[in-house]
C-alpha cells in the first residue's frame, strides 16, 4: 500500500494533548468517580457512614414526602428565575450604558464589579447588618423620625427571599455587567455605521442587531449564573440560615445540614443525586442542540 504521506490525526498537537493529560484524567477520576459513588450509597442506609446496606429507593422517597425539600426546590426555583431574568436585563442595560464612552467610565465599573469581589459570606454579613429590623436600616430611617417605616424583608417567612434575592443581585449583576459590556465591545463599528445610515433607531439596533450577534455571550453568561444559582448554600448560611424556620431554605444547604449535622449521608445523597440528576436534564439537550446540530449539519 503506497504511503500517503498525511499525518496521524492522532497525533496531531500531541504535546499539547500530552500537557493535558493529567488534568482530564484528574478530573475524570475525581468528577465522574465522586458522581458514581453518590449516586451508588444513594440508594444505602448510611447514616454517619458509608454502608453497603442498600434499601432502594427508601432515601428518595422520604426526601420526596419532607416537606423541607419541597421548600428548598420551590426557594431556588423562585431565586432562579428571577436572578437570572433580573441579572441579564440589568446587566445588559448598564453594559449598554457603559458603552455609550461615558465620562467617568473607569469608576463607574470599578463601583458596578466592587460587590463582586466580595464572598458571599461577606455579602450576606453586610446584608444581614442591613436588613436588621432592630439596628440596621429600618431603625436608622425611624430615628430620622419616621417612625411608621418598616424594611424587615429577613423578619418574615413570606418576605425573606426578597432579602436574600437582593443581596445576590446586588453581588452579582455587576459581574453579568462586565461580560456584556466586553460582548458589546466587540461588535464591528461598521455595523453601528451602517444602521445610523440607515436610520435606524439605537434600540432596534440594540433588540435584532447586536443581541442575536451576542448570543456566545448570553450563552456563558447563563451558564455562570446557573452554576452559581444551583451551588447557592454561603449566602443563604450568612443571610438568614435557612429562617425563620424553613422559609429560605435552598437544596445545597439541605445536603449539608443531613450529610455533616443530622448525620445522614444516605439522605445527602439521594438530594444531591437529584441536583445533578436536574442539571443533566438541562444541560444535555443543551450540548446536543449547540454542537450536535452544528456537527451533523
């Protein structure tokens, strides 16, 4: 058979494959393996311990019949949704407004991202110090002489998520903000060129111009907040720990006071089976549509 002299695509960027090596194992190991075996004990009787006295599916039958799962899936359901719809209609709008080559822009991006670089733990301290009916701002307002003023968001059960959805927000949008603002900032001048020629208002431009060219931007941008809606757990501990009652209670917080307090890993993992379980739901439609089509188009 004569040689036709094309390379092994195998071993094209070999070093770089090579270089990469350990870390895909790495993370296969630790990803994947840590994943099977939640889901495996799931399905045992562990209390403070692994055991291999597997029940069925005794653990998620119970979790689905607590009535405090119920309230933590309806908590970040509601906390979800609106971060995401609050976060990139806001943080699009102030990214449009930055690009606009204000005055003063430095600073006004510097005080936008500043929450951002706080932790959560921080953040909900600060927010907590706020909302506090007796010291925080609802007192300060009063002492100024309105004594009929009332903001105690974290004092009710029916309130407190509006607490905790302003401290995320506050943390948060800023950061949405700044991956708009560099989407924007990568938009060809030409085309804003062209739609002044044609007449064509700055908001239409805006809606069916610059938004549908965007949309790797919109796309990274609801994956990091996703991520960061599903692992909500620091906040929620430094805000309200998970009060009054149950009312802000979140699935992350859930996992841990049964896997590390109540000493009941079995439940743990059958509610954390079934955040992955969720996330999966969503995320492989998603890979399939984005790159499955464009691969077999």
């Amino acid at each position: 058979m004569a040689h036709t002299g094309r390379p092994n695509p195998y071993f094209k960027n070999l070093n770089a494959k090579l270089a990469a090596t350990p870390m895909i194992l790495t993370a296969l190991v630790i990803f994947v393996g840590c994943s099977a075996w939640t889901v495996i004990y799931s399905f045992s009787a562990s209390r403070s311990l692994p055991v291999n006295e597997f029940v069925g599916l005794a653990q998620y039958e119970r979790l689905f019949r607590t009535s405090r799962w119920d309230k933590s899936v309806e908590n970040i359901a509601i906390y979800g949704v609106v971060s995401l719809v609050f976060s990139l209609v806001v943080g699009f709008v102030l990214a449009a407004f930055m690009d606009q080559k204000i005055r003063f822009e430095n600073t006004f991006r510097t005080i936008y991202l500043y929450p951002f670089a706080l932790s959560f733990i921080v953040t909900g301290l600060v927010w907590q110090w706020i909302l506090n009916p007796s010291f925080g701002l609802q007192q300060s307002v009063r002492d100024l002489g309105w004594e009929g003023f009332t903001f105690d968001l974290i004092a009710h059960r029916d309130t407190v998520l509006y607490a905790l959805l302003i401290a995320g927000l506050w943390q948060g949008t800023g950061f949405v903000m700044a991956l708009m603002l560099a989407g924007l900032r990568s938009v060809d001048e030409e085309i804003w060129k062209a739609t002044r020629v044609d007449g064509i208002p700055k908001w239409k431009t805006y809606i069916f111009v610059v938004i549908p060219m965007m949309r790797g931007v919109f796309i990274t941008t609801l994956v990091i907040i996703a991520s960061g809606i599903v692992r909500l757990y620091d906040l929620v501990v430094a805000l309200t720990r998970g009060g009054p009652g149950i009312a802000s209670e979140v699935p992350a917080k859930y996992v841990y006071d049964f896997m590390f307090e109540r000493g009941n890993v079995g439940q743990a993992l059958a509610a954390s089976t079934v955040m992955l379980t969720t996330v999966l739901i969503i995320l492989i439609p998603w890979v399939y549509f984005e790159y499955g089509k464009k691969k077999h188009g």
